[in-house]
C-alpha cells in the first residue's frame, strides 16, 4: 500500500523554487511587464487565476506548436512546468512587486533606470488650430 501514502501528496506551501533557467526566464518576463507598466493589471489577472493556475498551465502546454512558431521551445516547456506547481503564482507575484519596488526606487531617486528600461517621456501638446475651438 506505498502506492496509496503519496496519491493526494500536494505541494508544500509557500512559494515554489524555480531552477536557475526557469528563474532567468522569469526575471526576464517580470522585468518586461514592469518596463512596459503592466504590473498592475498582470497582477490581478494573476490573482485571479490562482485556482486555475494547473489548468492554464496545460492550456499552455496545449497551445505549445502554436508559440513554437516564434519562441523557443525548451525554455518554453520550462516555463510552463514550473507554472504547474501550486506556489508559482506566489513566486511570479512577490517577483513582480520586488522589481517594481525597485523600478519606483530608481525613478524616485533621479537614476537612470537599469540597462533595457525605458524612461517617461513627456507627450508634446498639440497646438490648437484657429476656428476649432470647442465650447
């Protein structure tokens, strides 16, 4: 009856631990989202697919010849084994706010933002045109 001790086994609590090539991709996709300001919105999607978190990760895998098109596959397939653990959402999550807490330190702070980051830039006014002024 061995068989029987580990068939409800569930992750440990907590954040899952990514390997070094599955934490190098998501430290890239995390500091994408923030560069481009979608930690927001990215978070709250996130949050709210926390109990589909399995299921979308084999959405993913299911969707895997489709993005072989124009992404790498093995570090594809690494990234979406490491999304069916129970605690990645966590790790993906505390990484994004631990980035973006960074990212604000840097604009508060006056210094350039690291290498690939891009700055605020202010948006030119559009001048007006005589006779098209609204009321």
């Amino acid at each position: 009856m061995k068989w029987l001790k580990h068939a409800f086994a569930t992750d440990p609590p907590g954040p899952a631990q990514p390997d070094e090539t599955q934490r190098a991709l998501l430290e890239k996709l995390c500091r994408e989202v923030v560069r481009r300001r979608l930690t927001t919105p990215v978070l709250l999607m996130l949050e709210m697919n926390r109990p589909l978190n399995y299921v979308s990760a084999q959405l993913l895998h299911y969707l895997q010849p489709i993005v072989a098109i124009i992404a790498d596959t093995a570090n594809y397939q690494k990234l979406t084994a490491f999304l069916e653990q129970r605690g990645s959402i966590d790790y993906v999550c505390q990484r994004l706010e631990a980035i973006e807490t960074e990212y604000r330190g840097q604009t508060k702070k006056g210094d350039k933002p690291a290498s690939g980051e891009a700055t605020r830039q202010q948006v030119p006014q559009v001048p007006q045109v005589p006779g098209n002024e609204r009321d």
